[in-house]
C-alpha cells in the first residue's frame, strides 16, 4: 500500500543491491529503493510494506550522485525493461563487475587472478531482438502491445517506443499497436516476438483463434508498408509460417567476426547485442588461442556463434546443443560459411550419460543458460584440458562453478564483465580456467592470452 509522499522522510542510501535498488534504513528498517543510488538523500515514495524490508521509489533526489545522468526514456520508471537508466554507462559496468566478484567470492570462495577490461558498446539502440506481451484493454479501449511495468507485472506499461531497442523495432511499437487495435479478433492477440537481421526485420504474430482474412490483409499491409518480413503463429513453434513476402527465404543473418555470417530463424535464440557479441567472440578467440592441432568442445554451441569462428582459426571444434532444430542450423551455418573444421551433436547437457559421450578435449567452452553448468563441470572429464572458458549470464551461478572447478584443480585465472544488457541489471561475464598443476599446463607458455596481447 502507498505511503503518501508528503509523509516519507529524506533517507541516505548506502549502496546497492544486486539487482541495481538502492538500499536504505529508514528506523532500522532496510528499504530497497528504486532509482536511487549510493551516497544520495532521496525522498521516498513507499510501494510495499513487509515484514522484513520495504520497497520504495526515489520520489525527489535532494543530493545526487556524481554517476547519475537523466534517463533518456520518458517511460524510465513505469517500463520495466530497464532499471539503471538513471546511472550512467559507465557506473553501471564498474557496478557490474563489483556484483560478479563479490558472487565469485561469495559463493565460489574463488578470487581471480586477473581482472580484464570490460567490453561496452552502444548503450541505446543495440536490442535486436524483443518479446512483446500483447493486450487489449477493454477499459481503455486502446491495445498495449510492450513490456510489464515495473511496479505492477501484471500490467503492461503504455509504451509508444523504447530507447534500448534497435531503431528499426522501436519504429514499429506505435504503429503496430494502432494496426493490431483494428483488428475484428483483437482480444486474441497474444504475443509478437520481433528479430532484426542484418538482411531483414521479422515480425512473429502469436494468435489465439483463428486470424480472420480481413484482419491478415491489415498485417500484410502493415509490413509491406515497413517493409518487414510477417510470421504468424496460430499454435506450437511448428505453424509457424510466413505470409509476408510471399517467398521461401525464413532466415535473416547476423554478421559475426572474420567473414563469418550466421543464418537464424526469427525465433531462434541469438544474442540481442550485435556490437557485444563482436567484441565477446574476438575476446574468446584471444583467450582461447585456437590453433590446427586443437581439439575444442563447445557446449552449449546454439547456431554456431562461437564454433565457427574458432574453426575459422583452424583448430577442430566440436559443438553441443541440447535442441536439435539448432544443431541442424548450425549444420547449415558450417555449411554456408565453408566451415570444415566444425562439427555438431544433439546432447542433453543435463544427464549424465550425455555428458559421458563426449568427445575429449583440450580447450573447453560453455555457454550455458542462467542455471550454469554444474553438472558439466562436475562430471566432465578434465584430465587433459589445458583451458576453460566460461561464458556466463548469471554472476551466481558461474560462482557456484567456479567453486566446483577450483576443487577439481582448476583455478581461475582472468575473468571480465561484458554489458550485453545495458541498463537493466543483468550481469554477463567470461571467465577463464586452467590447471593449477604446472605439469598440465600447455607447454606454449601463457594459456590465455588477452585481447590485443
């Protein structure tokens, strides 16, 4: 329940949480603030009262901190796609990577040996691909179509654009919701799930009843007038089907590193920030040092991302993916890219006995989901593994990780943050790992060399 603003006290705020809210005590109590950041006297606005802990906003900052910049969103606080609009770039990377080591410590009880530069790009414009909730509001009379608010999930916020999203999505958010807002089956619209390739941008329709032929002769309009390419999908990710341009061509591409291109279904999982991704697969390149005589398991491969780069250098790479769909695009993407040296299996990563048919290995990369790596990690025979590394989207459970490495011998030796997600609190990472045991340590000399070395 709100506390009326005029009955809130100015309170200092400390520090931050994990999730990038500013933390106060306000008569004892600890207040996760939201938009407030450490070192300010902020005047609260209350959203809940618990019985441990509070939740408020930063209603009016009295003393700022140096780090604070002014949001370029005018949804900044009702949206909750983003959560650190209010800090600047590069607040929010240092703050970043006090989160992953402090996790590292925390849980792994692991301190790396080095810390590298982080890897930052565009802060504005670099989403490339984004899931929309869509609604009709009876009440309202009006169709949302955008992201949850940030107070009240169950809503959506009432967004007309989004400064984080890549100009040729953020260009349709307006349009596409007065488009769908004149449909007959309106209150059946579900979901659009958007992708922009660097050939063309995709929209994915997700409808719950039958789309009536007038109201698919509006979305065709629509996207020929943006010239988009136009998915519907009235079930399962098998209807889906594309009626707009009336061609078989369904992939967009993605330009990586080194001539590399890979082709992907609108649906299928990439890696939203294109200028991140660059510098994430030049910086493991580096630190993997790929040559022709290396054997190299890439678990957790998806389309290929980081397998046929490192096969272009010349080493034999073996890629994992539990969803065989991606396995066979990433078959395709070898293919398209003249990739001989790379190869692919369909795995469940999460049993045991998937785990023990893996090839052996002499350089190790996973990229696994938030839920880390662990059985991996436990189970994986690392006898004669002369490098780790680990591509991480959850700062917690790479620690977890890395603990189990470290009691296997493993140490870790470099680590860096990456802002993939800028202005949200979401903490990537990369992590490298090789023997404490001098005698297993490749005879080449450093076994992880940086960017630029």
């Amino acid at each position: 329940m709100s506390l009326p603003i005029e009955e809130a006290q100015p309170v200092f705020v400390s520090k931050l949480s994990h999730e990038g809210r500013g933390i106060a005590h306000v008569n004892g109590k600890t207040t996760f603030v939201f938009g407030a950041l450490p070192n300010e006297e902020v005047v609260l606005s209350y959203h809940n009262r618990r019985a441990r802990f509070d939740e408020a906003s930063a209603h009016k900052v009295l003393v700022p901190s140096l780090t604070r910049v002014e949001p370029r969103c005018q949804f900044f606080g009702l949206c909750g796609g983003c959560s650190l609009q209010h800090m600047s770039q590069s607040a929010q990377i240092a703050f970043k990577q006090d989160v992953l080591i402090e996790q590292l410590r925390h849980f792994g009880k692991v301190v790396p040996e080095q810390i590298l530069p982080p890897l930052v790009a565009e802060g504005y414009g670099y989403r490339r691909k984004a899931r929309y909730s869509v609604r009709f509001v009876k009440k309202k009379q009006k169709m949302l179509l955008g992201f949850r608010e940030l107070f009240h999930p169950r809503f959506l916020a009432e967004i007309n654009t989004c400064h984080v999203l890549h100009p040729k999505l953020a260009r349709l958010i307006a349009p596409l919701q007065e488009t769908l807002g004149g449909f007959i089956n309106k209150e059946h619209i579900a979901q659009v799930e958007a992708a922009v390739g660097d050939n063309a941008t995709a929209l994915v329709v997700r409808h719950l009843e039958e789309m009536p032929a007038s109201d698919q002769e509006e979305l065709i309009a629509f996207a020929e007038s943006f010239n988009v390419w136009l998915f519907l999908q009235p079930a399962g990710y098998d209807s889906i089907h594309k009626i707009w341009p009336k061609d078989s061509d369904s992939l967009l591409t993605y330009n990586l590193v080194d001539g590399v291109t890979l082709y992907f279904h609108p649906t299928d999982f990439t890696q939203v920030n294109a200028g991140i991704n660059r510098l994430m697969i030049q910086q493991a390149i580096a630190l993997l040092d790929p040559r022709a005589e290396d054997n190299i398991l890439d678990l957790f491969c998806g389309l290929g991302n980081f397998s046929l780069p490192l096969a272009k250098r010349g080493a034999r790479v073996t890629g994992i993916e539990g969803d065989a769909r991606m396995v066979m695009r990433a078959f395709l993407n070898a293919q398209k890219n003249s990739v001989d040296s790379a190869s692919f299996m369909a795995l469940d990563l999460n049993k045991e006995e998937s785990i023990a048919c893996l090839p052996r290995a002499n350089k190790v990369l996973i990229d696994p989901p938030r839920s880390g790596a662990q059985e991996i990690v436990s189970r994986l025979p690392l006898d004669q593994v002369e490098s780790l590394l680990y591509v991480s989207c959850n700062p917690s459970t790479l620690a977890r990780d890395a603990g189990i490495l470290k009691d296997r011998g493993f140490g870790l030796k470099k680590v860096l943050v990456m802002d993939m997600f800028t202005h949200t609190e979401h903490v990537e990472a990369m992590a490298l790992f090789c023997p404490n045991v001098t005698a297993r340590i490749s005879t080449r000399g450093d076994c992880c060399p940086i960017v630029g070395s």
